[in-house]
C-alpha cells in the first residue's frame, strides 16, 4: 500500500504532464465530496475547466448522498471524491467504473502510488494522505510543565492539571459526534489497543472483546474533561473549540489541523500557541491509536464515456502539480501530488505513517461496522449502558446487516 511509502512523497520531482495546459471538457461533470480545504481546492480547480459545466457538491453529508446519487442511470454525480473507506460502499454497489483505459489517455505525471488498485484495476486517483493526530497549545502546556502527550493516558493527566489550575474546564476536544465521527474514534482507539475488528479471515465480529472494552473506557474517561456537548461535535464544531481558546489538546485531522488558526477573529494567543505533533498511542501500546487514509476521486459507471472522460480530465485539472505553487494551498493537506515538499503542518500525519499507524480496513463490510458502531455506541457514552452492552449491540447490529448483505451466513 503506498501509505506505508509515504515519506518518501515529498521527495518526488515535479512530472511533465499535459493537465497544466487548458482544461478543455466536451461534457457534463457534477463532483460530490466532503468539505474539508483539500477538497475545496481540487473542486475549484476542476471547475476552471472550460467548454461544458463543472458542478460540486461539497458537504458533510456526502457520504449520505454519494451512492444514492450514482445509483441512477444517468447518474446524477459523475464523479465521489471518497477515501479509503468510503470507496467500498460505491464498489459493493458497482457504480465506479475502472479508470485504466483513461489514465492511458489521459493519466500522465500520475505517481504510482497515487493509483488505488482494487482487484487488478485501478478505480480511484488519490491525491492525499491523512491520519488523525495530536493537536494542542504549547503555550498551555508549557504554563502546567509538561510535555506533549505521547500516550492517551498523558492526556488525560494533562487535562487534569489545566482543569484544576483553573485555566480551562474542558480542555479535551474530539470529533465525538454520534455516528460516523464517534465511530472512527472508537476504530481509532480499538487499533491502538491490539484489537481486530473480525475474526481472522472472516466476516465475523470480533469488537466486543477485552480490547473493545477498554477503548470505550478510554473514550468515556476522555469525554469527562469534553464540552458536555461533545456527541454533537464533528470535525467543524470541534475545530471552533480550539479556534475560541476552550480545548488545548485534542486529536484532530491533518487535513483540518493545517487550517487550524487561519480563521478569522481567532485569538492571537491561540495562534501563537499552536502545535502539531504525531499520534498517540494507548494501553500501553506501540501501535498508534489512529488511521491512516487516503483521499481520492473516482468516475461514475452510469455515465456516458464522453462524461466519464471529461470527468477524468476534470479531475486531473483539479491536482495537477502547479496548484502547489501557492503557498497557501500547499499547506492544507499531505498531498500525493508530483512535486509535493512536506509543509510544518504536515508533521502529524508523516510521524502517523512513520510509527506504523494501520491504514483504516478496506474490506467489503467494513462500511456495515462502522455504521453499527456509530449507532450504538452513544448510550454507553451517555452512560445509559454497559461497554459490554453496547458492543453487544454493535455485534448484533453488524451481522444483521452483513446477513442481509450475503458477508454471513
């Protein structure tokens, strides 16, 4: 997997490459995707294509809305910006076609491990990396004498010392939105206690075990020194946490953590305070309690091949090596790019790849997991329900589903 290269991205010389001519398209192109900065750039840069309409729609809810919105004939989207896990969804349902036959028309100055080959074919171009990892205010931890957190466990010994200096009540911050945010935090936390979401080899469960038990008691302590509101707080909200001076250490994308402090009105303290460093492990652990991603763009199947090709052409517009050349653009994400030198906000996530962060699983029922853990697992956070319980739940949840999807029997 190119992930496990990932260093090496930044040392890549710049290709030669036709996509920084004139963009010129003869089709439609509609784009769906997340919202993050990355994402807004590859969408703005694919709709400076001329000679037909380049539409995007970039939201939150895009995995909402992705599949439902390729499953039509024609589709309404003829491109999902997805990553590692979101792919599998639109591959289960076979509505992305194989790029190869348009990447040996039109795919030169790709890097092979921009290419995400899936059964032999590639059906995705990644353009960056991402990881979840340690963001935080030097100057707050500084003022209490300690160190960065290398381990879940220092956070939570740091967040005790800065309630009870009185210097901020909820110091923790965290993407715990209930659903897909609370259960990437839980895949997060269960990766770096040993667990393993299946039985070796099989479909099967395999969370509601020692390993799942314990991340959820890690998550619970955590959410203690959380804004109480912390089950409504994505990405966004919990970004303007930090941005307002309530959290000082928290666990945040690198994609959202190289735009932390750009945001207008925020305090210069705040600014001034802010740092990056890698993942934390937990339990004792040596593996990191994080994931490592790619973000990428696929072309819809139920699309004529003249929107399929100026759907490729698009898209390659939208990464080609020169938008590097702004500074700003640059630093919004760990891009996969030709040409790509690794900003300071970029330390997070080559230190995740570096230790040995496991990339997040993509496996054809991955997606049925994830869904049944960001369900079930808010009443044990809101103290209704056992661990044990709750990833009783999450286990029954799952294999419904996987029944009804033909992965069990």
């Amino acid at each position: 997997m190119f992930l496990r290269t990932l260093a090496a991205a930044g040392a890549m010389a710049v290709l030669t490459t036709s996509t920084a001519m004139a963009c010129e398209i003869g089709a439609r192109v509609s784009i769906v995707g997340n919202e993050f900065p990355a994402i807004q750039t590859v969408g703005a840069e694919a709709k400076g294509c001329t000679g037909a309409e380049v539409a995007t729609n970039l939201t939150a809810d895009h995995q909402k809305i992705n599949l439902p919105g390729m499953q039509g004939n024609p589709a309404e989207y003829t491109s999902a910006i997805v990553a590692n896990s979101s792919i599998v969804a639109l591959m289960n349902e076979d509505v992305i076609r194989p790029l190869d036959d348009l990447l040996a028309k039109h795919g030169e100055g790709l890097a092979k491990n921009q290419l995400i080959t899936i059964g032999g074919k590639t059906m995705a171009v990644a353009f960056m990396a991402n990881a979840q990892h340690l963001v935080y205010r030097a100057d707050v931890l500084e003022e209490i004498g300690v160190e960065p957190p290398k381990t879940y466990e220092e956070m939570l010994a740091a967040a005790k010392m800065i309630r009870e200096k009185g210097m901020m009540e909820n110091p923790i911050g965290g993407a715990y939105a209930a659903g897909w945010n609370l259960a990437q935090e839980f895949n997060n936390m269960f990766l770096g206690m040993g667990g393993e979401h299946f039985k070796s080899g099989t479909a099967e469960p395999n969370v509601n075990s020692e390993a799942g038990v314990k991340a959820l008691e890690m998550m619970k302590a955590l959410s203690e020194y959380m804004n109480p509101d912390f089950l409504t707080h994505d990405s966004n909200a919990t970004n303007a946490e930090f941005r307002a001076g309530n959290v000082a250490i928290m666990n945040m994308w690198g994609s959202r953590a190289a735009t932390m402090t750009d945001a207008e009105g925020v305090p210069q303290e705040v600014v001034d305070g802010f740092a990056i460093a890698g993942p934390m492990t937990v339990g004792g652990g040596d593996v990191p309690a994080s994931t490592l991603w790619w973000d990428g763009w696929t072309v819809a199947k139920n699309i004529s091949d003249e929107e399929a090709e100026a759907t490729f052409i698009a898209m390659m517009n939208g990464i080609r090596p020169e938008i590097l050349s702004d500074a700003d653009v640059a630093k919004q994400a760990v891009w996969l790019i030709p040409g790509y030198e690794p900003t300071e906000a970029a330390v997070g996530v080559f230190a995740a790849a570096n230790a040995g962060t496991i990339p997040y699983p993509m496996l054809p029922y991955m997606g049925l997991m994830h869904t049944a853990l960001g369900n079930e697992l808010a009443d044990f956070m809101q103290g209704k329900e056992s661990a044990e319980q709750a990833l009783a739940d999450v286990e029954a949840a799952y294999t419904a589903a996987a029944k009804e999807n033909g992965f069990l029997q």
